[in-house]
C-alpha cells in the first residue's frame, strides 16, 4: 500500500537531507555574519516583514522556499544578540558547544516529562541538579526544576513557600485553597523585579498586598528597616537589581528570616552566578542559607533559549507543590522532572544546560562571569572618560550612565539604538532617563566594548549637533 503523499514527501526530505543542509548553510551564513550586521535590524528589515502578512496557506508548500523564505526575510530582522555588540535587557548569547547539542537535542525531540519519556534527559537533568548545588554552593539536599525562566522558577519558588508556610500553620492550600486560610506576609524590596510581582499576583497572594522595604542608591533592600519577620512571612531578595546589578544584604537578612521560620526566596536571574567565581562570590554571601532560588542559565552563563531554573532546599516541599498525578502517568524512582515544575510536557533544555556547563567547567564559568563583569567595570571608565556619567556602582555587568542633560540622554540613546553599531536599552533609574547596559555575551570583546563607546559618544554628537539639545 502506497503511503500518504504528503507522508511520503516528509520521508523523503529526512531521506535526502536537502532541508537540512539548506538549514546548516543558512545557518553557517548568519554566524559569519552575525558580528559585522546592523545589531538592530534596519528599517528596511523590517518592512520586508510584511512578506509574512499572507492568508493561511490552503495547500502545503514546498519545504526548501519556506526555509529560504524564513532566513532571507527573517535572518535580517533578528536582533544581533550573538554578535557581541548587543547590551539590551540581561540577554545573554550561546556558547558553541550548547547550541550545537541543541541542534542534535532538537532531532531527538524529546519531552522531558517524565523517566520513561526520556532516561537521557532526566538523566541530565539529574546531572545538572547536582552540578548547579555544588557550582552555586546551596546546600547538598537542594533539588531543581528546569523550566522556561526566572519568572516561571519564581513563581514555582513564591508558590512552594506559600505552601510550606500555611502547613506550618496548619492549613492545605493544595486541598482546600486560599480562602479562610491563615494569613501570610509577604515582604520584598521596592525594587523587586516586575516578574516578582506578578507571580505574586498568580498565587493569590497580591501584587500590591506587600511589605516594600526601602532601598538604598543602589536598589538594595536595606536590613535595618527590615520589618519584624515572623512565622508567616515570605521574604524575597535579589541577587542583581535588573538595572545596578546590586546585590541584596542576602546573609542578613537570612538570618532575620532563619530566626523567625520565614521563607527566603532568592530572584537571581542573572546575579545568582556571581556564586560559581572565586572573585564575585562575596556579593551573594547568605545563598545558602535561603530556602528557594530562581535564575537563568539563557543570562550569564550563555545556554540558549529557554533555559530557568527553580532550586529548592526542601525537595518534598516542591515536589508536594508541583506535582500531578493519574492514572496513565507511569512515576518511577528515577527522576520525573514534571514533578518539579509546572509543566508536564517540556523540552529538554537540560541538555543544553549539561552542555554548557560540561564544555565550561568551574573554571570556564568563573572566566566567563569574570569578563562579563570587567566589561563592564570597562564600559563605565571610557564612557566616563568621554564625559558620560556612570550612575551606579559597577559591581557586576550592569551600567547605568547619563548624559549632562535628561533631554541629551534620551536622545543619544534613540541614535545609539538606530545607529546599528551596537545596541542598549534605557531605563529611569533615580527620576532620571539612563542608557542602560548589560554586558551578558561570551562574544563581547574588549574590541567591541571600545568601538561601542565611540558610538555613544558619535550618537551624543549627533545629538547635539541636531539642535533642540544641547550641553548647558
Ligand atoms: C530577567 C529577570 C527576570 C525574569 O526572567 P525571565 O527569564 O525573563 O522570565 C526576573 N528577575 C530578574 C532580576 C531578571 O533579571
């Protein structure tokens, strides 16, 4: 009997490889070029978009003209994240090595669900559980889930504390839900993260029914005014403000919690890392003593997209928090990675986590984190040089600088973005606009550290010389 037409097409292009090569060579031309392009697409790039803007396709189409369809008018628009020059959000880069176990870890197509779905991914992810406890120094009973980001890990975090909390106080959320049940407090910096707040609001806690403790000027919870934590008190620190990159007093205020039974819920997206480098280690003095962590392995450490980690010190507390049970799901006592997260279908992201880490090793990471921030610390003095204001403390990889005027910075960053030289967001950081830079790339060099200075400084000019703004 014949096959399916269509069926018989798809078994033919895994046959002959056509597709695939095409992909490779595609793929091949944009990393060769990747480090030369306009880091933001240009207009024109853009506009060529609209080649997308078609009615759903009644019939199939042949699969060579989709692939070439996607990179001559997609490759163009992509921001150039991996080219080194790229300093928006905290987006980090891919390492070779990860990306490339991503290419064989997408033919496998595996779901990290369960053991049974797949003994080498929840092998991995057992690998990796243990690797990031002994990389980031957390306690050894410390179990992780791997899921998309810091915002999901968060929210898997805030929940398994909102859970612990209310047994100890004798009420089963998972059974009988929030209404009636004993209060909770929840206390956290005022400059928590958004993603903070709104698993907050996910979990029926609030976004605003919250204790804001101040900061200081450089967005760090201040200990002193901590209020007096109890039993029943949810604590979330930061290890890197979004935008300082400052690190909250993460040992005092542990020990206020420990003191009290509270919760201590560490967002570390990106500035948990500072753990695994000798000569950061000291800004997140105290992890260990917290009880749950979130970060992400697609910032610092460079492993592709998506790629966040919820840690947890009390594995049946997570466990108890996440997981699902019936009839056709077969758990075994190898690792059902489904149990630690929201997901029960995922993708395998651990394999690229176990690739990142294994092609590194301790002392790649420590290099890599190590860069990061002396990029940074570089960035801050030639731009101070040039006559920029650096307005925060470069601890890690953040910098937040400022021209003489708020009107002069705001319109150096709309040149600095539309010049396609190099790329960076703006914040408000204090009452006043900043560019905000986040050196988050392995691929960023010295080189282009010094060449995107001389873009702000020509996109300063450029400023100045257009009128409208000028130096007081
Ligand atoms: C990036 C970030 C988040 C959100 O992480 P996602 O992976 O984007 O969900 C949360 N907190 C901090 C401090 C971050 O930098």
């Amino acid at each position: 009997m014949m096959n399916d037409p269509i069926q018989e097409k798809m078994f033919a292009q895994l046959r002959d490889k056509e597709l695939f090569e095409h992909a490779k060579s595609y793929a091949y031309a944009y990393m060769d070029s990747v480090r030369d392009r306009s880091v933001f697409p240009t207009d024109q790039a853009i506009q060529a978009l609209s080649i997308f803007d078609e009615p759903l396709p009644k019939a199939p189409s042949d699969p060579v003209p989709v692939l070439r369809l996607l990179h001559e008018h997609g490759s163009p628009a992509t921001a150039a994240q991996t080219g080194g020059k790229y300093f928006g959000f905290v987006n980090g880069s891919s390492v070779p090595t990860a990306l490339a176990a991503k290419w064989l870890s997408d033919v496998w197509d595996q779901n990290a669900a369960m053991y049974v779905m797949s003994p080498i991914v929840a092998q991995l992810e057992s690998i990796c559980e243990k690797w990031m406890v002994e990389l980031l120094g957390l306690p050894a009973e410390t179990s992780a889930g791997f899921v998309s980001g810091t915002t999901t890990a968060t929210l898997c975090g805030l929940a398994t504390g909102r859970n612990e909390l209310l047994k100890h106080l004798g009420w089963d959320v998972n059974a009988d839900g929030l209404f009636g049940a004993p209060n909770l407090r929840v206390v956290l910096g005022e400059q928590a993260h958004a993603s903070v707040f709104k698993a907050l609001g996910l979990i029926g806690l609030g976004r605003s029914r919250v204790e804001l403790v101040p900061v200081d000027d450089q967005g760090r919870m201040m200990a002193s005014r901590l209020p007096k934590l109890d039993k029943d008190c949810l604590v979330i620190v930061q290890a890197g403000n979004v935008n300082s990159g400052a690190f909250d007093p993460i040992d005092e205020i542990c020990e206020q919690a420990r003191r009290a039974d509270a919760w201590v819920h560490v967002d570390g997206a990106f500035g948990l890392w500072a753990a695994g480098s000798r000569n950061k280690r000291s800004l997140t003095r105290g992890i260990e003593k917290a009880d749950s962590w979130s970060l992400d392995a697609h910032k610092t450490l460079n492993a592709p997209y998506d790629c966040g980690i919820i840690l947890c010190k009390h594995r049946q507390a997570l466990v108890s928090t996440m997981q699902t049970t019936a009839s056709y799901l077969v758990s075994s006592d190898k690792r059902d990675g489904m149990h630690y997260t929201l997901d029960m279908s995922r993708r395998a992201r651990a394999v690229e986590l176990w690739a990142t880490l294994k092609s590194l090793g301790q002392a790649g990471v420590e290099e890599l984190v190590d860069r990061l921030c002396a990029h940074a610390q570089a960035f801050a003095e030639l731009l101070q040089t040039q006559g920029f204001r650096v307005l925060n403390d470069i601890v890690f990889n953040q910098v937040l600088v400022a021209c003489d005027t708020p009107e002069l910075t705001q319109a150096t960053l709309d040149n600095v973005q539309k010049s396609g030289e190099c790329w960076c967001g703006g914040a408000v950081w204090q009452g006043e606009p900043v560019l905000r830079i986040s050196v988050c790339s392995w691929g960023t060099t010295r080189a282009d550290v010094e060449s995107s200075v001389a873009a702000f400084v020509r996109a300063r000019n450029k400023a100045m010389a257009s009128g409208g703004v000028s130096r007081p």
